[in-house]
C-alpha cells in the first residue's frame, strides 16, 4: 500500500499519511471539510473505494464533502425614512457576514444613521454573525445613530441571551415596536 499515490500525487502508506494528504493539499484550496467540487474528487480513498476514515480505510462510499450553507440573502427597504435590512439565511463566517457588514457601512456611507435589522428569516447565526451585529451596532453609534435587531427566531434570541448580548444591543419582539423608537 505504500505505493500508491492518493490524486494529488502524494504517497499513502496508511491513515496518517492519508489524512495528511487530505488536510494540506494545495490542489483544492479548499478545507478539510466544506465544499464538494469536481477539484475536489481527490478527497477520496487512495484506492477508489471509499471515505477515509481511520476504522474502514477501504469500505466506504467516495468522500463528499458537504457544502457550506447557502449565503444570507439581505434585503435593503425603507419604512418612514428609515432603511430595514431584511436578513433570511444563516448569518455565519464567511460571505454572509462580509456581505451583512459592507450593506452597513454602504448605508453610513450614505448618511443614515438610525438603521433597522430584521432577523425573523436568520435561521442560524454562529459567533461571527453576533460579531457582525455588534461591529454593525458600535459602528452605526459612533456615527451617532441607532441600530436597531427585531423579531429573531427563537433559537436566535437564545445565543444573543446566551452571551448577553440582548443586554448590549436594541432587540426588539417586532418591527413595530422597533421602528417606534427611532
């Protein structure tokens, strides 16, 4: 088995070896684990037949590796002079959060400084995202204006809660209430 070679070229003699293999080929630029592309078909068992894994080296179907989620998607209107960003999708590392901080530096830019955020479509967010509220938040009042999160889901209120950051930030239940305040 030392002979062979996994589809970068790289010898495997056994389980570390391969895993190495997997974990610093310069081939994909792509992690360990993330996304499934035809550059990535190399991510599979030196002999064609299956995942690496260290118990069953051979057994297995070919390695896929599953994709990140799907992007955030955000919506940019305006209720009584006042911009909302409609947020649906998970706000995690990556493009979501790029994309969630350039629309608020894009609206200071332009001179708003009260800014509503609608998090009832943000069906997860990990620790980037609540990063991104808070950059977004401290930004918008250094500018002298309010930002203001409503409606998250429930399991999205639990992490804000979790940390405390229901504490920090203006969370309200509904746009109404929320927009009531500016």
């Amino acid at each position: 088995m030392s002979d062979e070679k996994c589809g970068t070229g790289a010898a495997v003699g056994n389980w570390r070896e391969a895993s190495k293999c997997l974990r610093g080929c310069q081939e994909s630029r792509a992690p360990y684990r993330g996304v499934t592309r035809k550059e990535n078909a190399h991510l599979i068992c030196p002999r064609g037949k299956g995942k690496l894994s260290r118990d069953n080296f051979h057994k297995r179907e070919p390695l896929t590796v599953t994709s990140s989620p799907r992007p955030c998607e955000i919506h940019l209107r305006q209720v009584n002079e006042v911009p909302v960003l409609d947020v649906s999708g998970p706000l995690l590392l990556g493009e979501s959060v790029d994309l969630f901080q350039s629309q608020i530096q894009q609206l200071l830019a332009q001179g708003f400084r009260s800014i509503g955020v609608n998090l009832a479509e943000v069906t997860k967010m990990d620790s980037s995202g609540m990063g991104a509220l808070v950059r977004a938040y401290t930004s918008v009042k250094r500018n002298g204006g309010n930002l203001h999160a409503f409606a998250p889901s429930k399991q999205v209120r639990q992490m804000l809660k979790m940390v405390r950051l229901d504490t920090v930030l203006s969370l309200f239940d509904d746009e109404a209430a929320a927009l009531a305040q500016f």
